[in-house]
C-alpha cells in the first residue's frame, strides 16, 4: 500500500501531516520531553522479572478474583540478579506486584543506600510503610504503586557503562534484600 493510499485509510489527509511537520520544521522546537536520538544497532535489549507471583503454594494465587496485588504472596526477587547489556541499551524492567523500582549510579552498593530516609508513598493508608528515599546518586525512581498498574513494564534507558545498583525501594522489600545490578558494558 502507498503511503497516500495509508493516510487517507486513517482518514487523515497529506495537508494535515504537513500542517504538524511543518509547524514543527517553522519553529525550529522539538520536543524538549523527549530524547530523539538515533539508535545503535548494537544496542542490546534485556528484561528482569521485578518480583513474581508464585504457583504450587498451599492455596492457589487467584489474581482473577483479586486483580490489585494481594498482600501475600509474591516472590520479591529480581530475575536475573545481575543483569548486562552494552551503554545505549535500555533494561524493561517487569513488575510483579507492589514494588518501587529505585536505581542508583555507578559505585553504589546495596549497604551505601542509607534505609533511614524514608518518605511515605502518596496514597498510602496512615500506617503504610514508607519508601527509601536516599536521593545520593539516584538517578532513577518509578512509579508509585499507588498511582499505578502495580503490574506493569517500566523501560529504562542505560546511556553510560558502569555497574547500576537497582532496589526496591518499599521499605519493608528493601529491608528484606530486594535488589540487583545492571552491568552496562562500553
């Protein structure tokens, strides 16, 4: 199919394209939210599996009658633990349930993130556990599980090498070891 015969099936003529290439082409703007940047063709693409719903337990885990996250169980884990992709790469990072993805640059190890600040999470009950919200040398935080899909794809981008200590950043997760790294490699 033609590329006219295509935009007029989608009911959109040549002169409104124009009209939205052209505004942007007379401004000169692009858009500042948005990194727009050629891609490597030696990127690479991995995935980790940021907690898990578990099978074989003594009862079974019945998300169709409980779509939110239950309380318990879940398996508060990252698979793999060490992850490795080459800079310009990005991870999707999977999650399973009520966690907060928190990740911090290079030379950060799990016992440099200080648990003792703490923040609560906006739309928690009063007694909830907070977050960790150790800000030295975080360079990325996720979405809060109460303002989202707690099941849910959040991709991120690694431009620079290094080893990247990644957490969960729910208090209670945190405190029990939910972490791992992302290996980027030159």
């Amino acid at each position: 199919m033609k590329r006219r015969e295509f935009v007029g099936r989608l009911g959109v003529g040549s002169a409104a394209l124009m009209s939205v290439s052209g505004a942007a082409a007379a401004t000169g703007k692009q858009d500042d939210h948005h990194e727009h940047q050629p891609s490597d063709p030696n990127s690479t693409n991995a995935t980790v599996s940021f907690g898990a719903w578990p099978t074989g337990g003594a009862s079974p885990t019945d998300r169709f009658a409980l779509p939110t996250a239950p309380a318990a169980p879940n398996v508060h884990e990252l698979f793999p633990k060490v992850t490795t992709i080459k800079a310009g790469s990005s991870v999707n990072f999977v999650v399973a349930g009520f966690h907060l993805i928190a990740i911090y640059g290079p030379g950060t190890e799990f016992e440099d993130v200080n648990a003792a600040i703490t923040s609560p999470l906006p739309g928690a009950p009063a007694a909830f556990p907070p977050g960790v919200d150790d800000p030295l040398n975080r360079i990325y935080r996720g979405l809060n599980p109460f303002g989202a899909n707690q099941d849910r794809v959040e991709v991120v981008h690694f431009p620079n090498r290094g080893t990247y200590l990644v957490v969960c950043a729910f208090l209670p997760h945190f405190a029990g070891g939910m972490y791992g790294y992302v290996r980027v490699l030159p």
